[in-house]
C-alpha cells in the first residue's frame, strides 16, 4: 500500500471513529463526500439553532499515541516546486471552525484494529485571524516573513516576538518534507485561555 493510501485508510477509519463520538455527543451532523466542498475546507456540516456551521478537521495522525501541547496552523508550502498559500489565511476556504483531533490513540499497535481514545478542539477560524491580526501577526507580515524564511538557512522551531515561544507559539518550518511547510505552532491550551478555541471532547 502507498503512503497516500495508508494516509487515505487512516483517514477514513478515524473519520468513522470521530462520527461514533459525534453521535454520543448528540450533535446534527453531515458528513461531506462532494470533493469540490472538501477542497474549499469542509469535512463536516453542524446545524445548531437552525444555523449551518462548515468545520475542518484536522488530525495529529503523523503523532499516534502521543500527546503534543501544540498544533501547527499552515502558511504555505510548496507544490511541484512552486509556492501556495496555506490554508490558515486561504479566503478561498469557506471553514467556520477548525475541529483539531488531537492526543489520538490505536487499540493497538495497527491502526486497523481502530482508535481508542482522542480528543477534540473547536477553533473558530474568524477569531483566531482576527486575534493573531490584532497581534501584529496579519496575513502580510506573515508572508514577509516566509519569504525571508524560505531565503535563509533558518529551520524547524524560529520565534516570533509578538509570541511566547515556550506557551505561546512560534513559527514551524519542516524543511525535510517535500512540501517544505512552514506553519504557525500554537499551545492549544492558550489558544483556549485566549476564547478562540474550546475542548469539546472529551469535557
């Protein structure tokens, strides 16, 4: 099987795990399978008091089994070489709130035998940019600061002085993928203390 497969099954397993939980939880859900809505940042359709929110979610499946105090937000990356904006400050996407799926662990040492545990935080997407802007960190400071990035040697964790880095957050730069992604790093626990984001599972 090809690493975009077994990506492709973890996907669709942990996606039928999440829909159990979503169930005990009693939330109005649909889950998307038109392409064209996934692709502008839908996974998941919630209806609360008549009204529909478009979630996200993104999953820790690289860190199985292990508990990370972050999350990595992404700026940019590279296809075919050539430089694409991330799906943090993409206005193309049409995402209400970003459901992270985090702390996720396996029944056993196949994730094919199914998920165990994991836990998910709600991060509503407007508040969040609307947050990192009123902190000097907008779209195009952001972007100034890639390009500096991408022309230097700099790598892996690179501070940002409108941010803590040990609780806070920091710039990510993961020269070693193919993408060569450079994300923004958050401790989920602050972006909780700050209200854009909250723990909806478990309470």
């Amino acid at each position: 099987m090809s690493t975009f497969d077994q990506d492709l099954n973890k996907e669709q397993l942990l996606g039928q795990f999440l829909d159990e939980i979503y169930e005990k939880l009693n939330l109005n859900f649909t889950r998307v399978t038109d392409t064209e809505f996934q692709n502008k940042g839908v996974d998941l359709i919630f209806v609360h008091s008549g009204k529909e929110y478009y979630i996200d979610e993104k999953a820790q499946l690289d860190y199985l089994n292990n508990s990370l105090p972050t999350f990595t937000f992404e700026l940019s990356y590279l296809k075919n070489g050539n430089w694409r904006k991330g799906w943090l400050f993409d206005h193309k996407k049409i995402t209400d709130h970003y459901f992270l799926i985090t702390d996720i662990r396996i029944k056993t040492q196949t994730i094919e035998e199914g998920f165990e545990s994991c836990s998910i935080t709600s991060v509503d997407t407007k508040k969040l940019r609307k947050y990192l802007e009123n902190i000097g960190l907008d779209w195009d400071t952001l972007n100034d600061l890639d390009a500096q990035i991408r022309h230097s040697d700099q790598e892996k964790n690179i501070p940002l002085r409108n941010l803590k880095e040990k609780e806070e957050g920091c710039l990510y730069f993961s020269v070693q993928k193919d993408e060569k992604p450079l994300n923004l790093k958050l401790y989920l626990n602050w972006l909780i203390k700050i209200g854009v984001a909250k723990r909806i599972y478990p309470f």
